[in-house]
C-alpha cells in the first residue's frame, strides 16, 4: 500500500464543485437545464432532491447529511435490502434516483434498462478506483479471481442507450465501485477452544446443532461450496456459475446434514445472524463484518475468521437511474463524485468495509485508524466506530490482517448463476427438507 | 300517502340494496376479482432472468405439478394448519366455555375477555420475536428448567423449529377461535341446560348435545379465521424456524423476492383453487350467514 | 372442583398470551447501555428518544402514514360495511354471490392479493402507493370483517322499532338516521375498530402493494432485519399504547352513548 503515500487533496466543498460544474456545463449545452449562469445554476440546485436507496449496510444517513451539507443541495436515504431494490428498480423504477446495489444484483437487473450508464470521464478520480473494479487486477497486476461476479465483469457498460454489460472496458461505467470487503465464518472462540482454519469445520460434525449459515439463497449456496469443496466433496469448475449436477450434489449433502440437525437456523437478517452468535446458540457461521463487530461490543468474544481456502468477496456501486437528466443527473454524477472523495470512504472503513479509492480515504482517517483497518497493524489507541463505539481495543489486530491481505484472498464473488432460477428452486427444496 | 308515492317507494325498494351494496361489491371487484384474474393470466406468460413476456405456456404448471417440492409445501402447510387449528379450537373452546359457564358476572366476563384480546392489538412481528429471546438455548424458558434442575442441558427443539413456528401460531391466533366461540356460547340460553340436567343429562351428555352443536357457528367461523391466516402466513414459519420450515406462500415469497412472477403466479392459482374448495365446501356444510345472524 | 381446573387453565393461557411479550415492554425500558436481552442494564426511555429522534429510520414517519392508512381504512369500512350490512336485509339477486366474494376475499391468502394489485398497477403503469393500491389492498381485509359484524349486529335486530316510527310517518331517512343508527351504532364503533386496527397492522396485504414508502408493520419488520438495539422493542411498546388508546377512547364513546341513550327504548 506505499502508493497510497501520495496524499490526493480533493476539497469538495460546494464553491468548488460550483466552479467545476459551472465549467462542465459550459461545455455540455446540451442540457437545457443549465444555462450556464453559475448564480441561477446554484439557485436552482438548491431544490434539487436525490433519492439514495440501497441496503443499510452501504446507505447511511449521517454519510448523506455531510454531502448535502458539502454539496448544497438536499440528499435522502432510504433502506432497502437488495431483493426489494431489485423489485423496486424493476416495477417501479422512477421512485428511485440512485440505486445502491451489489455487483451481481446490477448483472441480474441492467439488462432491464432501467439505469443508465456514466461516462467514465464524468468521474474525476476514477484513475484512483481500486483495480479489481477498474481492471480485475490487484495492483500489483496480479490476477483478481473470476469465480461468481468478479465486479470488474460487470463494471462497464456498451453506452449509453444500450442495455448491454460489456465484458472489458469501454468509456461507459455501470455502476460506480463504492464499498466491498472479503466476508468469512464468524466464530466465538471462547466456546471452540482450538484454532479454526478451513471452511470444512462449517460441515465438522463437532459443531452439530451450533451452525448457521446465511438464507439468502444466491449467497447461502456459495458460503456452502465453500465448505463443501474444502472438505472435498465436490471440485467445482465455478463455485459462482454451478452446473445443474453441481448444484445437485451440493444440495443433497446440505439436505443430509440438515436432517441430522446440523443447522441451528438459516439466517435472513443482519441482527438474527448477531443474536446467534452472541447468544451462544451457534459458534461458527457464515456472516457479514458488522455482525461481527455488533457481537463484539457486547463483550463478547467473536472473530471473523481467516481461512486457508479464502475469502468470499462482495462490492457495492451506486447506479443512476434511467430517468435522470438534466440539473437533476449533474447533481447525481456530482454526488457520485463526492462519494468517491474520502469523507465517505473514511466513514465506512471504520466499520470495516473498504472504499473504492482508498487513498482518499485515508485523509479522512487518523493515522492509527488507516494502520488499524487497512494495514493490519496493532492498534495504538482504542479503535471507535463512527458512533464511538469500541471496535478495538489498543494493541489488537484487525481479524485477517491487512487490506491487501485480505482483499487478496479472495476465492470467489457474490454472484447470480446462470442456472439461479434452478438453484432457488433446490433450495427451496432444501428448505423444506 | 298518494299510490304514485306508494309506486316510488316500491321501486326504490327494489333498487336500493342494489345501490347499498355496489360500493362494497366495486372494492371487491376491484381489488379482489380483477388482480386476481391477472394473477391467472401472469401464470401462463413465459419469463426469464429479467423480466416476464406475455404469452401463453402451460411450462409454469407443468413445472409446477412435476415438482416432488410442490407437493411437500402443501403437505407442509395443511399438517401447520390442522395441529394449529385443534389447538387452538380446544384452547379457545376450554377459555371460552370458562368465561361464559363459570364467571358469574357481566362485568369480570367482559374484563377478562379483554385480557383475551389486548395482545391483538399489538404488532405481530413484535410478538413473534418476543418468543426469540424467551425459547433460545439462553432463554427464560431454558434457563428457568436449568435453574429449578429438570433439565441440565438447554432444550433446542424449542427454537427454530417447527414446535416454536407452532408455538408462536397458537399464541398469535387463538384469540381468533375464543371471541367467536365466547359470542355464540354467551347466546345459548341456560333454561336448556337445567331442563337437560332435570331431565337426567351428566355433564359429558350436556357438552357433547347442547353447548358443542349450540356453538359450531362460532368454531365454524373461528376455524375459517385460524385456517386463512395459518395458511396465509410467510414470515412466522420462516422467522421461527430459522428458515428451516417452508410453506407454500413462503415459497411463493421466494420467488417473488427473485422476480420469478409467473411461476409464483402458478401456485398462487393452485392455493386459490384449494382455498375456494375448502370455504365452499364449509359454506355447504354450514349456513355461517343464518348462524351469525341468529 | 372444575372452576379452578378451568380458571387454572385460563390462567396459564393468559400467562402464555403476555409472558414474552411483557419481557419486551420491560426491555424497551433498558439503559442506553443495555441490549436486547436480559439483564437490564439500568432504566431509561433512551431508546424511545432514538427511535423517534435518530435520523437513521422512518419509525416516525411510517407511524403517520399507518395512521392515515388506518383512518382512511376505518371510515371507508364502515361506510360500506354499513350500507351493505342495510342492503343484505332484504332479498336481492345476486346477494349469495357477493356475500361468497366477501367471504373469499375473508381466506384469500394476503400475499396473493398484494401479489395481483402491485403487478397490475404495475402493468396497467400507474405507481403503487399507500393510499391508492395499499388503500384497496387492506379493503379487501377489513370490509369482510365489517360485513360480518354488520350481519351479526342487524341479526339481533329487531324490526319492530323501525315499523312503529314508520307508521307515525317517518321519511326512510328518518328513520335511518333517528331509530336503526342509533341502535346499531356500538356494532359500527366495533366495525371502526376492527377496520383500524386490522389495517395498522397488517403486513401480507401491504409487502406488495403499499408502494415505496413503507406502513409502520413493514417499517418494523425491516427493523427486525438491522437493528440490534432496544429501540426496536421501544416501536413494539409505542405501537401498543397506541392501540390501547384506540380501544379505551372506542369503549369509552360506547359507554358514553349507552349512558346517555339509558331510559330511551333501543337498548340491547
């Protein structure tokens, strides 16, 4: 992470964008809304109102609060978890302005054209975006894995006026990258008593009846294949795209181990995965890093796990909806650039989540927090997040290390299959096994 | 009063139910009978991963009927609904034949009935997760057995599974079973009863030939409650069981949440087809509009 | 000897109506320290003062909005609860079959009806929305019950009053409004509190066809889904002194009318 040495000063203030935007629309008349007059531009942009929706976990309201205060005009959150966004985009899309979405929800939705592509020169730092986005390469130029969505395949877009994803770059973004971050097992360590290393123990028999995972089908049958495979059931040619005879084997073996008990539940939500685990009723599961640090500031002892076999990877971009022009559309891109900035970037990496450029978002962190959350070193002071509650205390570590430690391990992507309507259905079946 | 009055008045006899009930018959059409219809209609369009396409396939039913899974749901839901019913029908029989036999007074029956009924009136979501906290390995319920030594492991067949899905049912819906049975029970005049018992009738004789046939339309009526919203429920089964449990709406949830319309639309037809034949097949057995009007 | 096996039984089912619940009234008090679990961290209505002043939900918002919901849904129901409950006591063709519909529209899974309203606003192009899709989709709910009370109110009804008024003369409307209103008007009170409550709380009926903005049942079913603090147990305590409320004032107006109607003829 050296090159993040060099330090980008980006202020976003609202003069600055002002003067940026007034420059921009200069040169894009063709939006008959800006006239070109900065004073009646920023007049008229004060009415503007965005409607960010996406899951909880990545549409925040304080971050929301800041960048209307920075950029002048009024932004409002909503929730939303992805499946109701997917339906909300879908049947109702005007009722959106930006959409938060996962990677492999915007492959499951572009097609449909209710979003528009941004033109890649529209984003200022996009040079800056991490590069398993940009280029699904680490910086390093090492290979990014493909299995499931790698979000670089679903990054660019044909252009504008096409409902097409296209496979390497174009000068058309889909979505733009704003948080990801490598999910794992959570484990409580105090009632296991022995290091935990590979997926497989998610399948030990030791844990019967004190297992969970996720019961959101399209991520439940990856968290399984992961331990599936590393137990050696089953190699599979793409956890993230299983053939239909994958699909089948993996099932039936989840459907054996159900029916004797091994499963205390399938979570479907954030706090029932915290509940649990901090009630003791499971001790290893498949969760998401909030959760883990919800169990943590209980006091209770609970370690998002680094396994051999690797991480399962996720990423999140904000979308422009399809209805968007004029005033209303620079205001979004304008937003999208201010996302991209460093004050939200700082803001989520305090929850543990990574920002699509992280360089600007280490001006908006100390240089304990950057060391704690992106290096992996031991903390010097206690580690608070952005609601000042304790995450770590001085001396301990991050779980699974370093950014790029960690980033770097990833095995496979959130995804949806080709075979997804064929897999819903078996795990229904699973389900009601 | 003049005959041409007289024939007004007559005629506007005739027509005025017509103009009393189009209001409620217009709702109903409305939002009852026309998306229901095209509940149909959607079954037959074809889909893929990103939308549906009008059409005409029978691949939704056929896909459908094929289905082991589809047959499991509905066995699913039907054993949910019969050990709930009964429950819920003997509960509600035992609280209401309490309240109306053994309570003297108007006043403490009315107060207790309203103990009964209080709990409706709160959000269910927040009664079901009430249950969570009280059944877990660490919960009030375990913990209490531990603490007085019945048990010295936590019991977990109460949590996530299918005895808290069934738990929680009952404690959702019984009131729908007592306040109907309390109503028609409340109406069976005592003056029969002591002519039975004069007349040599024990107890058992005066439950099983009075009091039970002088309340079915209250058990009637309860059972069509309890039955709908068994049948009708897809988050306590899924919440409860820790999704380990499904029943056909819960299904069917599923493949909305993943934009699957047409097949979900395909077995909300069968549910409605089921859902039709039990009520009629009810309506035929009992005349619930001449029981709830005596 | 039965009185007491049988109060002891009602007492345990009273025990097993509240037991859980209360334990989440007693939590909605816990510290700002405390969780959602026992024990109790110290006493506070911090959660209260998140719930409704945090910016991070809509808690407040969808309370107004299941408010209006279920005030809008209450009048219309017994508006037209009423009107038919008039029209069912007389012989009319084609009174089976709406007295069928209602009982299907009573049993017909709610899941099904948001599913058919929300994708036919869809493809019809108008938006889904609480007062125009989520309205008619709580309607179907509500007027089945509204009906049934009304047959069950008019059942006991006795005729002869409206008869006497007739024959001293009275216009139809008179007699509506003065003799059959007056009469029936604690069933109307009831089918007003059922059509509120059975609107502020329902979710099936809502999850597809209340549009973007959720109902406070909804509002609480994705909080059940992100929020790990007592403040979910704060909205569970709100909503039912809310209700209580509602029952108290309805039950109060009741005794009111009664008290004030005791000595005239008409009373039940």
């Amino acid at each position: 992470m050296k090159e993040s040495e060099s330090t980008v000063k980006i202020d976003y203030s609202r003069r600055s964008f002002l003067k940026k935007a007034s420059a921009a629309s200069a040169g894009i008349a063709a939006t008959g809304a800006v006239s070109g007059f900065p004073m009646v531009w920023a007049n008229k942009l004060k009415d503007v109102e965005l409607l960010h929706v996406g899951p909880s976990y990545s549409v925040i309201q304080e971050i929301a609060d800041q960048a209307s205060k920075d950029l002048g005009f009024k932004i409002q959150v909503q929730t939303a978890w992805t499946d109701a966004l997917l339906t909300r985009i879908a049947n109702q899309p005007d009722t959106v302005d930006v959409a938060d979405l996962e990677f492999w929800a915007t492959k499951r939705i572009w097609q449909r054209g209710n979003l528009q592509p941004v033109a890649i020169r529209e984003i200022d730092l996009w040079d800056k975006i991490y590069p398993i986005f940009s280029k699904g390469e680490y910086p390093n130029g090492a290979k990014v894995s493909t299995q499931g969505a790698l979000p670089y395949e679903v990054q660019y877009a044909s252009g504008p006026g096409s409902k097409e994803i296209h496979s390497g770059p174009t000068d058309y973004a889909t979505i733009i990258p704003t948080v990801y971050n490598a999910d794992t097992l959570g484990i409580r360590p105090d009632l296991i008593g022995r290091p935990i290393e590979s997926w497989a123990e998610l399948l030990n028999p030791e844990f019967s009846g004190k297992t969970a995972i996720l019961g959101i089908p399209a991520i439940g049958i990856m968290d399984a294949a992961m331990a599936v495979e590393a137990r050696g059931d089953i190699q599979y040619g793409d956890k993230g795209n299983m053939t239909r005879a994958e699909i089948d084997q993996t099932i039936e073996i989840m459907k054996d181990l159900k029916s004797r008990g091994h499963f205390r539940a399938f979570w479907s939500s954030f706090d029932e995965s915290v509940n649990l685990m901090a009630s003791g009723e499971v001790v290893i599961q498949s969760m998401w890093s909030p959760a883990v640090t919800a169990v943590k500031t209980r006091g209770i002892p609970c370690v998002y796990q680094e396994m051999k076999e690797g991480y399962r990877g996720w990423g999140n971009g904000m979308g422009l909806m399809a209805h968007l022009d004029g005033l209303k559309r620079d205001a979004a891109v304008a937003y999208l650039n201010w996302y991209l900035s460093g004050w939200q970037g700082g803001f989520i990496a305090r929850q543990g989540y990574y920002s699509a450029v992280p360089e600007t978002a280490r001006d908006h962190m100390s240089e304990d927090e950057w060391g704690y959350w992106y290096e992996g070193r031991p903390a010097n002071d206690n580690i608070v997040d952005p609601y000042g509650n304790l995450m770590g205390k001085a001396g301990e570590k991050r779980d699974g290390g370093a950014f790029a430690k960690r980033m770097g391990n990833i095995e496979c992507w959130n995804t949806v299959m080709d075979e997804n309507r064929y897999m819903v259905k078996k795990w229904n079946e699973f389900t009601a096994s | 009063m003049s005959g041409a009055r007289r024939i007004s008045g007559m005629r506007l006899e005739r027509v005025l139910p017509y103009v009393q009930v189009m209001p409620l018959a217009a709702v109903l059409l409305l939002f009852l009978v026309v998306p229901l219809v095209f509940v149909g209609l959607l079954s037959f369009w074809e889909f893929d991963d990103i939308q549906y396409y009008p059409s005409f396939t029978l691949a939704n039913y056929q896909e459908l009927f094929a289905s082991p899974l589809t047959w499991k749901l509905m066995a699913d839901t039907i054993t949910f609904t019969a050990v709930v019913w009964l429950l819920t029908v003997l509960i509600g029989f035992t609280c209401s034949y309490f309240l109306t036999f053994h309570i003297r007074t108007l006043r403490v029956q009315i107060l207790l009935l309203l103990i009964c009924t209080i709990p409706f009136w709160t959000s269910n979501v927040i009664r079901m997760i009430s249950w969570i906290p009280f059944l877990g390995k660490q919960g009030v319920f375990n913990q209490g057995l531990i603490a007085v030594g019945v048990i010295d492991q936590p019991l977990e067949f109460l949590l996530y599974s299918d005895f808290a899905v069934i738990v929680c049912y009952v404690n959702l819906f019984t009131l729908f079973m007592i306040v109907p049975i309390f109503n028609s029970m409340v109406k069976i005049d005592l003056s029969i009863i002591e002519a039975a018992r004069d007349a040599g009738a024990n107890s058992w004789n005066i439950l099983t030939n009075i009091i039970i046939p002088l309340s079915r339309s209250g058990i009637v009526l309860g059972t069509i409650f309890v039955v709908t919203l068994v049948m009708g429920d897809f988050f306590v089964v899924k919440i409860m069981s820790g999704s380990q449990s499904a029943n056909v709406v819960s299904a069917m949830k599923n493949e909305i949440d993943q934009l699957y319309y047409p097949p979900a639309a395909a077995s909300a037809m069968l549910l409605i087809l089921i859902v039709v034949l039990m009520i009629t097949l009810v309506l035929r057995i009992v005349d619930v509009r001449r029981e709830l009007v005596q | 000897m039965s009185f007491y096996l049988l109060a002891g039984f009602f007492a345990l089912f009273v025990l097993f109506l509240y037991g859980p619940m209360s334990s989440i009234f007693v939590l909605s008090f816990q510290g700002p320290e405390g969780g959602l679990t026992f024990p109790m961290r110290g006493v506070s209505v911090h959660w209260f003062d998140v719930l409704f002043n945090s910016q991070r939900g809509d808690a407040g918002a969808a309370f107004r909005r299941s408010a209006g919901l279920g005030l809008l849904v209450m009048g219309i129901t017994t508006l037209l609860s009423f009107a038919a409950g008039l029209a069912f006591r007389r012989k009319f063709v084609g009174s089976g079959f709406i007295f069928y519909l209602t009982v299907i529209s009573l049993v017909m899974p709610g899941l099904l009806i948001s599913l058919g309203i929300g994708q036919l606003f869809q493809i019809v192009g108008v938006g889904t929305n609480w007062y125009t899709s989520g309205l008619g989709a709580h309607l179907t709910w509500t007027l089945p019950f509204g009906l049934l009370i009304m047959f069950a109110v008019f059942g006991r009804f006795s005729r002869s009053l409206e008869e006497a008024a007739r024959d001293l003369g009275a216009s139809r409307w008179k007699i509506l409004v003065h003799v059959t209103t007056p009469i029936i008007f604690p069933g109307i009170i009831a089918v007003a509190l059922f059509g509120f409550t059975l609107s502020y709380d329902e979710i099936a009926r809502s999850v597809l066809a209340i549009g973007t903005k959720n109902t406070l049942p909804l509002e609480i079913f994705n909080m059940t889904q992100n929020v790990t603090t007592p403040d979910l147990y704060a909205i569970g305590t709100f909503t039912t002194v809310v209700s209580l409320l509602v029952i108290l004032i309805s039950l109060w107006s009741i005794a009111f009318i009664q008290r004030n109607r005791a000595g005239t003829p008409g009373k039940q």
